[in-house]
C-alpha cells in the first residue's frame, strides 16, 4: 500500500439528490480533516448525486472513469470514497483504476490507516490488526468470488474457490492469534480492576467524539501530560489518572480513551473491545462534548448510539460541555435550552474553567 506522505489524494462522496449543500459541504469537510490526519494532500473534492448507490462501482462507473483520467492527470496516486464500500464494490472500482495507477480506499480504510498511525501501544496495535483483518476479510473473500467466477464455469470448482478457502483458513487463523494475544492485556486489565475493587476505588471514564477534548480534560483534572493534538483519533489506547475528593477524602481513578466517529461499524468498535473495556465497567462515564462544533448535536447522537452498542447506557452519566471559550453566550442559552432535560456542565478543558463543577457532580452521584 501506498503510505508516502504528502500523497495527492481525490476525494468522493456520495450524496442523496436531495441533500442540501450545506450538508454536502459539511461531510466533505469532515473527510477533509480525516485525510489530513492522516497526511495526505487532497488534490480535488468530488460529489456524485445519486438516489441509490451504484451495485457494482458505488459511485457509477461514468464517475469512475472520469476519475480515473482526471486523476492521472493531476498525478493522484488514491480515491477516497467518503462510505463503507461493499468488497465488490472496491473490488470493481480498483479494477478500473488500476491502468491509472490509482488505489481505492473506503472511509473505514482511511480511519484504519490513521489508527494505525496513531497508535503506541502493543494492546492498541494489535486491536488494529484485528480491525483490519475483520474489515479486509469479506473483501478478500468478494475478490476470490470474482475469481472463482472468471475461472470456474457452471458445475465446475473454479480455481479462485480454492484460493478463498485458502485465504479464509488464513485470515481465521490470524484472527484467531492476535485475539489470543489480546486476552494477556484484557487478564492484566482483569487484575488491575480486582485490585482496584479489593482497594474500593472508585472509577469514571471519560467518552466522547474525537477531537472533544477528553484527553486535555483528564490532563486538567489528573495532572497528567498525555498527548493533545487538533487531529482526530490522538488517543487510540486507554490512560489512567488519579482525582483526589476534597469532600469525600477519596482518590478516585480517571481514564480516557479512543474517541467515537460517525459511520464506524460495530465490528471495529468490537475490535477496541480489550481498550474499551475499562470505559465498560467504569462506576460513572463523563461524556465530553465539543459545544463549539458546528456538528455538535450530530455528534451527541453518535455518542449515544455507540454507548448503547456497548451497552454502557445505565451508568451514570454527565454530559461536559467542553470548549465554552468558543461558544457565544447566545448559542449557550440555547443549547441550555434544547439540553434542559440533560445534566450538563459548561467547562473549558484548555483554560481549566469549570472543573470544579464536574467534580462536585462526581461527588454526588
Ligand atoms: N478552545 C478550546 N480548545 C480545546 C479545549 N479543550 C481541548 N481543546 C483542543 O481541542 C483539541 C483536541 O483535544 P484532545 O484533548 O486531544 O481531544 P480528544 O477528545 O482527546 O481527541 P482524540 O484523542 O483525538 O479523540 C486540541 O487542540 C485541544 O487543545 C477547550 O476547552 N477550548
Ligand atoms: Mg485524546
């Protein structure tokens, strides 16, 4: 695969016909930001109205050609298409951008590639191995149907078929050792929790968005220096920092952890479980926002569905409006008022204003 950096990339997506282009705009933006985490340098936006997306080439095969020869003349080496493909579908869109010598990723693709990027960790390393293996495993199969289907004719065993078998046993395999590796971290996460429960400390994980500031809020809150950045998805692993209750005369134990995205299938989440294992079974979550984002509810929302995928809804939760410096008082009353059934506290992470208000709420619950 292609890693250079600095690589010109095009950009797609897909939008419903009746997409406004505010909304257009905003998904292109978002994918934007995802390819310059990762590091690339996108050389043009592109966007496909369609009602439905295409069986064989998601984006039409009209688009892919035009892409392929607009492409090779700008020197792109990658496509980006802003959804999760099906295997045939990248399998088709490969196959045609193949004489331009461009490569064709999905959004999970590029999310792999930043975390992996990203990532420091032995524990996390591994759960991108899983990731990927989970994600690349139906395409290898998709690609090896495709063979069998040139190869084979009608009641014979095409010699594709055997190769998918082959890499099937393979992938299983693989799949197979990394989770057994993974198990070492989730027993060594096992015992820190036994002992954390034997000593009665208390623990509260903070959730969220990537990019909402959940690592500079654990850095305000602990007196830890974990690494900050404006990128999304810094923080792939799981951090650990202790919170002294003035009123209680207790020290508990804060963590933070990898952020959410939109459009992040289960099995990728899954994938994190050994991570987000401590986020499972903490006492209390903190769900930290960005109030100054501009997809702020949206964002809300995708917390809150990907909490339910891991069944975490029943604890108690605070809802931490964080970034307030960058919020005008208007836009606070209202999200006040859209949010008045919510528990929320205003607070800037950055300026370590209003922190006191989150552990007075911790306090109490
Ligand atoms: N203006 C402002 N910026 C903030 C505040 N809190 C965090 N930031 C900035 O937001 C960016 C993201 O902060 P992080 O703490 O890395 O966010 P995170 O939620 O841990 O992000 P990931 O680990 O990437 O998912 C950084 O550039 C921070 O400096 C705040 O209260 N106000
Ligand atoms: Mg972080």
């Amino acid at each position: 695969m292609s890693d250079l950096k600095q690589q010109k990339i095009i950009l797609i997506d897909l939008i419903e016909p009746r997409m406004t282009s505010e909304h257009a705009l905003d998904r292109m933006v978002e994918l934007k930001e995802l390819v310059e985490t990762y590091g690339g340098l996108v050389v043009v936006k592109k966007w496909q109205k369609r009602f439905h997306p295409h069986p064989r080439t998601y984006i039409g095969t009209g688009k892919v050609d035009e892409i392929g020869i607009e492409g090779k003349e700008l020197g792109a080496s990658l496509v980006i298409i802003n959804a999760q493909l099906k295997p045939r579908q990248i399998y088709e869109v490969s196959e045609s951008l193949r004489k331009y010598k461009i490569e064709v990723w999905d959004r999970i693709d590029l999310i792999l590639k930043i975390f992996s990027k990203h990532a420091k960790t032995t524990e996390a390393r591994l759960e991108i191995e899983l990731a990927s293996v989970r994600h690349m495993g139906p395409r290898i199969f998709g690609m090896g149907m495709e063979l069998s289907r040139q190869a084979g004719g009608i009641g014979t065993v095409g010699i594709g078929e055997t190769n998918v078998e082959r890499m099937k046993r393979h992938l299983k395999e693989k799949e197979r050792r990394i989770k057994k590796k993974l198990e070492k971290y989730q027993k060594g996460r096992e015992l820190q929790r036994i002992s954390r429960k034997r000593k009665n400390l208390k623990t509260v994980s903070i959730v969220g968005y990537t990019n909402a500031g959940k690592t500079t809020l654990l850095n305000a809150m602990t007196g830890r220096d974990e690494y900050v950045a404006d990128e999304l998805f810094a923080t792939l692993d799981t951090r650990v920092g202790n919170l002294y209750l003035p009123n209680k005369k207790e020290t508990i134990l804060v963590s933070d952890t990898i952020g959410f995205i939109k459009e992040l299938p289960p099995s990728l989440i899954n994938a994190f479980s050994s991570t987000l294992s401590e986020m499972v079974d903490a006492d209390m979550l903190l769900h930290v926002a960005d109030a100054s984002d501009i997809h702020f509810y949206k964002n809300l929302k995708v917390v809150d569905s990907i909490l339910g995928k891991l069944k975490v809804k029943s604890k108690p939760r605070l809802l931490v409006l964080n970034k307030m410096d960058q919020v005008s008082k208007l836009t606070r009353d209202e999200i006040n008022r859209r949010l008045e059934e919510v528990e929320h506290v205003w607070i800037s992470a950055l300026n370590k204003k209003g922190l006191e208000k989150i552990v007075l709420k911790i306090e109490d619950l």
